[in-house]
C-alpha cells in the first residue's frame, strides 16, 4: 500500500513501465507454445530465461501491466547469484544491490551480539545483497525482452486449463477478447494465490502460523552500513522484535510483528503505520525526516503441494510452496525452482536429455521446501515467540549472548543455503568415498583457482572436474560431441584439491544448476561417462 | 560435591534471586539453566535434568503452597509429569 493520493505504482524511486496487451494480429498468430509459463513474476521470468539459455522457446502470460508493485522481497542470497550468473544476467544485480555480511541484534536497547555470515577470499559472492523485488523484476526483464525465444503477453489471464491430446489448452483472456494457446508443457509461476492450483483442484497443505507482521519502507538520509538489525524487545515495540535492512536509494525496510491485541485492519492504516515506523526511528536515533514509500502486512506459513508436478503442469515458486518470511527462502527458493525446472525441462525438450529427468523436479525441490520449513519454523520462534515459554528461553539467550558465545549461536539466524538432493534419482546413489568436499546431491564448493574462481570454469552444461591430468585426457576422447560436457583439469596436489578431498584421479561430475551428480576417489571415463547418461536418464543408460 | 557444596549453591541461587527481585527472577533462573546446561556438556543429561525440574509441579500442588521436601519423588514417573 501507498500513502493516500498515491497510486499502488507511484514510487519515490522507481518508474514502473507500462506494458500493452499483445496485438490481436499477434496473438493470433501465436496459439502454439512448447512453454506457456503463467506468471511474469521474478520465478517466471528466471524459468523463461533458463530455457532460452537451452534454445526453447516460451511465452510468459501475464494479467497485470507492470510488474509487482512494492519492494517486496528484498533479500538476494548467494545461490541465486550462482543463478544469475548461469543465465549471464548477473552484471546489474551486482552493480545496484547492496551486499552484505553482518547482522546486529539488540537485546532491550543494548547490542548483544554482531554475528558474520560465511564469507571469504574463496567467495566470489557475499552472501547477501538487498534489493528491491521490483529492481530484480526490471533487470530480469531487461534479459527477457532482448530474448528472441521469449514472448511475453501482459494483461494476458489464464482463464481455463484442460489436458488435450498434445498437452495443454489454455483458455486466455485479454482487452481483445478470449482465444485458447496449445501448450506442449505449463509451468504454474503465478505465485501464491495460484490461479493454476485452484483450476486443477490442488490444495495447499500445512499450517497457517497465527504471527502477523508489517513491512514498511521508507526513504531517509540515514546513516548506517548495510548491516542488518534485529531489535528485540525494543521500547518502541516492548515484547515484540523489529528488523531493519538497507536499502539501495536511500530506502529503508522496516519489519516488525503485530500484538494480538493490534487488528490487521487499524494496523495497516497508514496514520498507524507512521505512527509505529516514527517509534522505531526514535528508538535507533534518526532525528531527520522521512518519507513513507510503501508498506504491506504478511503473515507466517509453511504450506506445500504435495507434488510440484500434476500431468504436464509444473508448479514453480509461491505457487507450489509458502514459507515464512524469516530466512530470505520464498524468492530465492523460487529462483531456485525455476532454475531447477528451466534446465531439467530444456534438456528434455532438446533432446540431450530423456524425459525421467522430469520426475526429479518434484522430490529435489519439495525437499528444499520441507527443509526450508524446519529451518524458518526455527527461526519464527525465535524471531516471534508465541508463548511465554519460548519468549522467556529466548531472553535468556539473548541476555547472556553478550557474555557467552554459545548463547549467541542460538540467536544466530540460519541462513539460507543450497539444499543437497540425496536421494534424487537426477544423483548418483551414495556420497561418493570422500572424507571432505560437497558431497553428492550438494552445490559444489566455491573456490579461488588462477587468479579467478572455479565457478568461472564450470560449462554451461555438465561439467567433470579432473584432478591430475591424466583422466582428463581419457575422458575427452570417451563423451561424444552430443553430449553437453565440459572437462576441467585442475592440479593436484593444489588448495582445490585439497578443498574437494580430491588425490590424483579423483573426478566430479557437476550439473549444469551446480549440483553434484557423482564424485570418484578414484575415477576411470567409462565411470564418469556411465555417470552422465544415467543422471541425464539417456537410453540405454544403467539406472 | 559434597552436601555441603550443594548447600552453597542452593544458598547461592536463594541470594541470586532475591537479588535481581521477582521481576526478573524467572529470566534470572532461564539464564542459569542454559549456562549449567552448557556447563554440563552432555546434552542428555542436561534434557533429562530439564524433564526432572518439572516433577511434583501439577496443579494441586501449585509452587509456594507445597513443601517440595516433604514428598518422596519417584524418578521413574517424572517423564509423565504434564
């Protein structure tokens, strides 16, 4: 919401485009797609990239003219830049976004703890950047609209969905009138109130939380680094917790939780928001003034479909799942599934792939779901407290973090990481005899190699890492030009090596969204060639 | 420890918490459980000890109003303690 006289579009900073409904001509031209993606969203459009990068082409639906209004999600984690750079996109998040790695969390007015999430020269990413979801929407578009595979239909509903003989009908509404698009597949990217879900009578399961909060931002000359602050038990809020972040152009986000006693509807009025948001400035001792840009309410849940996938319809993002807001998980674990699907999907439809690799999508990315959920039910309850027993623990290790460093770890936010797909069937069975290194399932382990970063090394597509020259050399001539393989031969005895567990002869077979598929102590090609016609379901593979 | 020393503790902990006044007494008495619990270092001990506190705590015989000493407590049913 906006202050009074502002329309839902109408920035302080930020210019939203306005984007016209397709030409009838055109449309009417176009009533096939091997891709329909519903959803013009950050999911959406990272799906449609990540199948232009495999050559598909798609069409994006969209009913809105612009893109979501607000700020947002704000926080960008590290494995969704490894995303972006993968899609070679990553230059104007760097550029705009604020990186960060320290969080400060203050006990009743007093700093009890500083906290450093994992960084290092080995890091080519921080491990956090703040942005604005409509920035992330505007740079993903900037890539969409330069695509020559991606069509994008604004102001275009999906009014009815069937199963057809070829895949699937959508009915599409927009100003001209309805027309129907034969989809080969669809993919569900329209977010948590998913028209998609509802036609084909899913339901989400879960628990709704009772926890209420409200995000505001504001634009103010205030001076602080971009580090994170948690206030517990603040003056301005006695009882509850308020989180403040920074923000690019001048904005800051300001989150705090509702008292049961607060209702959603006097909460939300903008006299009760300024009213809440000049308490907390008072409290961190900004004197200046401040405009109000923006604000919204949101509350707690851990819902899921029970499978992301139904026929020729994927679920990908808020569509499929709804997490809770501390952790940062609901937009990158969104890109993340858009990753997952967007190359799963092209290698499919390309042909490098068998269609097995499909079945996959589901059970890694639900898994990331579920564990996303123990993590931030953990931190709700530490953040929010609902009950007077886990208030009164959570004092006491906050009162006692500032002396003993064991106290702190409890108040220390888990963050988001990459999930480790054991048990997909698109890994190699085990963890592969290994006494360090990402284990099978994992993301591979950044490192710094020759002046610049492993990740740099990795193709496009699967990628064998190869300690010691001499497997390198076999394995050039055992993969045939059909297959989408990159060979990295990297020194051994190095720091790499020694990163990875790796002895002379060991291998890693890296997929093309970074993950581990198969790691050997000691490799042959045959191995690692088997390797990936079994993880990329070929025929003929050994399964 | 000795009898002796546990009497030192209790009297202590009694110190402790007339000190800090009865509006911070039960933060007070969170913070010493978790620092002897870390104290401990074996986190099994420290759980059952966390089960073990809360026997003989039932409704009729609400804290204060009972002489805790005075009842024989069979460890065997503290687990079913609500």
């Amino acid at each position: 919401m906006r202050p009074e006289g502002r329309s839902e579009t109408d920035s302080l900073y930020f210019k939203y485009p306005h984007f016209t409904a397709p030409e009838k001509a055109v449309r009417d031209a176009g009533t096939q797609a091997r891709v329909a993606i519903v959803g013009a969203g950050p999911v959406g459009m990272t799906a449609a990239l990540a199948l232009a990068k495999e050559g598909i082409p798609s069409i994006i639906f969209d009913n809105k003219s612009t893109f979501n209004d607000g700020s947002r999600a704000i926080c960008v984690a590290r494995p969704s830049y490894y995303i972006l750079e993968s899609l070679g996109i990553a230059a104007p998040f760097i550029e705009k976004a604020l990186g960060w790695t320290t969080g400060r969390s203050f006990f009743r007015g007093r700093q009890i703890l500083e906290f450093h999430m994992p960084d290092s020269e080995d890091e080519k990413f921080r491990p956090m950047y703040n942005l604005q979801q409509q920035f992330i929407e505007a740079f993903l578009w900037q890539a969409v609209a330069a695509s020559d595979l991606i069509e994008t239909r604004w102001q275009s509903s999906v009014e009815g969905i069937e199963d057809s003989e070829s895949g699937v009908r959508l009915t599409i509404k927009d100003p001209e009138g309805d027309y129907t698009v034969e989809a080969e597949w669809v993919l569900a990217c329209d977010g948590a109130r998913s028209g998609i879900r509802s036609k084909r009578g899913l339901r989400l399961q879960g628990e709704n939380f009772e926890g209420r909060y409200v995000i505001a931002d504001v634009q103010m000359d205030h001076d602080y680094p971009t580090i994170r602050r948690a206030l517990f038990d603040p003056a301005c809020r006695p009882g509850g917790t308020v989180l403040i972040h920074r923000q690019p152009d001048n904005i800051w986000r300001i989150d705090y939780q509702l008292e049961d006693h607060e209702t959603t509807e006097d909460a939300i009025r903008e006299s009760t928001v300024r009213d809440s948001v000049q308490a907390v400035l008072d409290e961190i001792g900004h004197k200046g003034r401040w405009e109000l840009e923006w604000w919204s309410v949101y509350s707690a849940n851990t819902l899921a479909l029970d499978d992301y996938r139904d026929g020729r319809v994927f679920f990908v993002g808020d569509s499929a799942h709804i997490v809770p807001i501390f952790g940062v998980r609901g937009l990158n674990n969104g890109l993340a599934d858009a990753a997952n699907i967007g190359w799963k999907l092209g290698w499919v439809l390309n042909g490098k792939a068998g269609e097995a690799l499909l079945d996959s999508y589901s059970p890694e990315r639900r898994g990331a779901t579920l564990d996303v959920f123990a993590n931030a039910s953990k931190s709700a309850r530490f953040m929010t407290p609902n009950s007077h027993g886990w208030r009164l623990m959570r004092d006491a290790a906050l009162s006692l973090a500032l002396d003993h460093p064991f106290a702190g770890a409890l108040a220390n936010p888990r963050q988001m990481t990459a999930y480790t797909y054991s048990d997909s069937p698109a890994v190699m069975p085990g963890t592969g005899q290994f006494d360090t290194g990402p284990t099978i399932g994992a993301v591979f382990q950044e490192t710094a190699v020759d002046g610049g970063f492993l990740s740099e090394k990795l193709g496009s597509g699967f990628t064998v890492l190869c300690f010691g020259d001499d497997l390198a050399g076999q394995l050039g001539a055992s993969f045939s030009d059909a297959d989408d393989i990159t060979i990295v031969a990297l020194p051994c005895p190095s720091p790499v090596a020694e990163t990875y567990g790796a002895e002379p002869g060991s291998s890693y077979l890296i997929r093309p969204d970074g993950h581990v598929a198969g790691r050997w102590k000691s490799a042959d090609a045959a191995t690692v060639v088997d390797a990936y016609r079994a993880v990329t379901f070929q025929k003929g593979a050994r399964q | 420890m000795t009898d002796r020393d546990i009497e030192a503790v209790y009297e202590a902990i009694a110190t402790q918490i007339d000190k800090v006044g009865p509006a911070n007494a039960e933060l007070y008495l969170a913070k010493l459980a978790l620092l002897l619990a870390n104290e401990i270092g074996d986190h099994r001990r420290a759980l059952k000890c966390v089960t073990d506190a809360s026997a003989s705590l039932t409704e009729d015989t609400a804290p204060g109003t009972a002489d805790a000493g005075s009842h024989h407590r069979n460890p065997s049913t503290a687990g079913e303690q609500k």
